[in-house]
C-alpha cells in the first residue's frame, strides 16, 4: 500500500514520519501525476486557504477531488477544512475556532479506538466542527474532533506532532479495509 501526502505547504513532513514508523510507504504529492497508482490520500494541517491557491497553480484541484471521490483520504486541521469544502464530509466548520495562533493548545482526548485510548491533541489554531450533518459520521473522540465518515477520516488537531502513531495506524487499517 501506498499512501500520498500533499506536500504543497504545511505539516506534511511530520506525517510521513509517523507513516515511516508504522512501516507504511508514502510519498509526497505535489502534481497531478504523483497521485498515479496511490491507494490513499493525506491532507495535511497548514493553511486551508493558501493550500487552495496552490492546489489550483499546480493543477492539482480537480485531479485531487476526483481522486478523494473514490479514494480513503485522512484530513488533519486545515485538511479536513478543504475535505468539507469539498463536499466530501457532511460538517460545519468554523475555521480558527479557539482564536489566534498564539490560543493554540494541547489537551487529553479519549479516542474510540478498540480498546479506547487516551492521547494527547495539539491544536494549532484549529477548526470546530460545529454541525454533522449525516448519521453516516461515526465520532471517534469524546468531542467531535475526530470523525470518520466512511472512507474519510478527519481530525481538528495535529496527531503528526505527538509520539503516538494509533491515530496513524487507524487510518492504515481503514485503508487496508480491516475497519
Ligand atoms: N487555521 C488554519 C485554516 O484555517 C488551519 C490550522 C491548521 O491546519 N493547523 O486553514
């Protein structure tokens, strides 16, 4: 298997080291021919905005949603933005939710994972969630800061910086389908 991350602007780095530790190949998308022959896609936390110009400049908009259309796509913070932006998961956002970037925070999260776990989630001037519109949308945490939406998985924080790969190895296994 074999995982694309968009690598336009962001945290994209700290994503494939998480993927690399879990054994899990990837590479960096920043044209539309990268995502040739990939199995699954992860949008980055960043600056939702500024990714949307870029994603027009490199041409990679409409090969990029036509391959989340039909593709497992795991969107962090600003990813998860375009995701709903996108159509592709039936939410409200409200974008820097919590205030300015020097208001970001950590904060212990319980997650749905079997068996539950406590990690820790770092938002950096993340979006809220603020309406789910699909009983299709399972939430995976103690607050809805972590969704999954059939193939979609979503989080408002940034599970690439911490130490903890179960967030990482969630999405693996939905990709391979054992979820
Ligand atoms: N504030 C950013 C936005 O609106 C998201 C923040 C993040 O990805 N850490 O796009």
């Amino acid at each position: 298997m074999r995982i694309g991350i968009l690598a336009l602007q962001g945290a994209y780095v700290k994503h494939q080291e998480m993927l690399n530790r879990l054994g899990c190949r990837s590479i960096f998308v920043r044209f539309p021919h990268d995502l040739v022959g990939l199995d699954a896609l992860l949008l980055p936390g960043g600056e939702s905005t500024s990714m949307h110009y870029q994603l027009v400049r490199t041409g990679l908009l409409s090969p990029i949603k036509e391959f989340a259309c039909s593709h497992p796509v795991f969107g962090t913070c600003a990813g998860l933005i375009l995701l709903a932006d996108w159509g592709l998961l039936d939410i409200t956002v409200a974008r820097n939710a919590y205030g300015r970037q020097a208001a970001s925070f950590s904060k212990e999260l319980e997650i749905k994972l079997t068996p539950p776990k406590k990690i820790e989630a770092v938002f950096i001037r993340a979006p809220k969630i603020e309406k789910i519109h699909s009983s299709e949308i399972e939430v995976l945490a103690d607050t809805p800061v972590f969704i999954r939406q059939g193939k979609y998985l979503a989080a408002t924080f940034h599970p690439e910086l911490t130490n903890d790969p179960s967030i990482h190895h969630y999405f693996i296994q939905l990709c391979e389908k054992k979820l």
